[in-house]
C-alpha cells in the first residue's frame, strides 16, 4: 500500500517524513498519492489535526479522477462521519404530540334536538334560535344540527364529549362569548374542518354531556355554563348556570342517518 508523504514548512529536519496513512485507509488500497504540507503548532489538538486530514484526503480523492467517485464507498462516508462528527444517540418516539388546545375530529352526526318539554330549536333571521313548541306541519321548521365530534381528552372524563354545533344546511354556528358581564350564546357564520383548536375557535366547542337519556351541552370555555331554554315558549335559547332552576339544560337528541 502506498505511504501519505507529510512534512512540515518550517522545519526542514523533518522534510519528507513518511506518516502511514490513517488506519481506516487500510481497508481501500485506491487510495492516491499525494504530498501534503502540514504546519503543527504546539495548542493543535490531535483529533483536530485528523478531523482535517480526513477531509484532505476525502476532497482529493473525490477530485481526482471521475473513476475515484465510483471507489469513495459508503464505507468511506461513515469513516468520514464518524472521525469529524461526534457521536449522537437517537430516541425512538412511538407517539406523535398534539398541543394540548387541539382537539382531533372524529365525526360528523345529523340530529334532531328538543328539550324536555318538547319544545323544537327555530332559526329566526337573521341568526338567532328560538325554543318552540310546534305542531302539525309547522314542525318542518324546527333546525336540524349537523354535531361535529371530537375526540375526548383525557381530563375532560369519558362521560364528556366534545363537539361543534353547527345549523344543518347554514355555515352557522352555535358559540359562546362573554358580553354583557356572562357567557351569551350567539350563531356565527363561519366553516370549521377538520380538527378544532380550542386557543382560537375555543367559544365554539361545548361538551356533551349524557345523563341517563337525556343530554347537555357544556360551554367549553366558559365551564358550568349550559345550553339553556326557557319554559315559556318562544323565547330566545340562551346560556345558564343555574340548573335546576327556570331554565331548562336537558335535550333529547336523536340522530338521523
């Protein structure tokens, strides 16, 4: 095998003094002949002095010939990698992270909705609900909701669900706000898809919460706040935290295929 020629600028004594090449060299007798002059001062570092000696030689050899590129072999790049870089160790994840905020769709269901005094939910323009009790052929103008659900997070337990609602047929959305010194509800028009992510779209998510048969809706941003109803007849829908009182919070949901 052929020997590397290295000596040094400044000290003509040591001109010429033949180095064996570099001990991972031994396994690729392709290696060409070169000279190289090295200037050592006494604060360089010996694996520095190899780091750049081994990019030397791999430069030179990838320059020498169109014939060299085809002999520099992986074997040769993980040489490389493996004197320049330090070690890394690698972790495995076998789970992706979501923020904390994001809440990841999982369904869309179509429903009907009336409370328990079966009262019917009646949009009103220009956006505005209204609990009804209907009859006979009127009761085509009760609202259908399309039910976006999400999936549960932890903390939230098993018997909450979260989900959107939306007005079936309308890009309008039930949302809770604070106005007026407490959470109102309110319709917006708007087109939510896909996952929800509660730090922006928060006052559109309400959890659904079962109670035998029966089902109520949780504001999500504003906690024990509840999708209420008056018992009186045409009035507004509106939020409570009041239960058990006035206002009524429980509904009889019933999907549709």
């Amino acid at each position: 095998m052929n020997e590397m020629q290295f000596y040094e600028a400044d000290r003509p004594g040591l001109n010429k003094n033949a180095f064996p090449a570099l001990s991972h060299q031994a396994h690729h007798p392709h290696v060409c002949d070169m000279d190289i002059q090295v200037k050592i001062t006494k604060d360089t570092l010996v694996q520095g002095f190899r780091k750049a000696v081994v990019i030397v030689l791999a430069i030179e050899k990838m320059k020498k010939s169109p014939k060299a590129l085809q002999l520099f072999t992986d074997e040769d790049l993980m040489d490389i990698f493996n004197t320049v870089l330090e070690p890394v160790d690698f972790d495995t994840s076998e789970f992706t992270y979501a923020p904390d905020s994001i809440y990841q769709f999982s369904e869309d269901i179509c429903c009907d909705i009336e409370d328990i005094d079966h009262k019917s939910l009646v949009l009103h323009e220009p956006a505005q609900l209204v609990a009804v009790h209907l009859q006979g052929p009127n009761t085509s103008h009760a609202v259908r909701l399309k039910m976006s659900v999400y999936r549960p997070k932890m903390e939230a337990g098993t018997r909450k669900t979260p989900v959107a609602l939306n007005i079936k047929g309308r890009k309008l959305y039930l949302s809770c706000v604070w106005n007026g010194g407490q959470p109102v509800l309110q319709l917006e028009e708007t087109n939510i898809q896909g996952d929800l992510d509660q730090s922006t779209l928060g006052r559109f998510l309400f959890y659904r919460v079962v109670i035998g048969k029966h089902t109520r809706f949780e504001s999500a941003a504003f906690p024990h706040w509840y999708i209420c109803t008056s018992s009186e007849s045409d009035e507004v829908v509106g939020m409570t935290n009041r239960l058990g009182e006035v206002f009524i919070v429980d509904y009889k949901v019933t999907s549709q295929s």
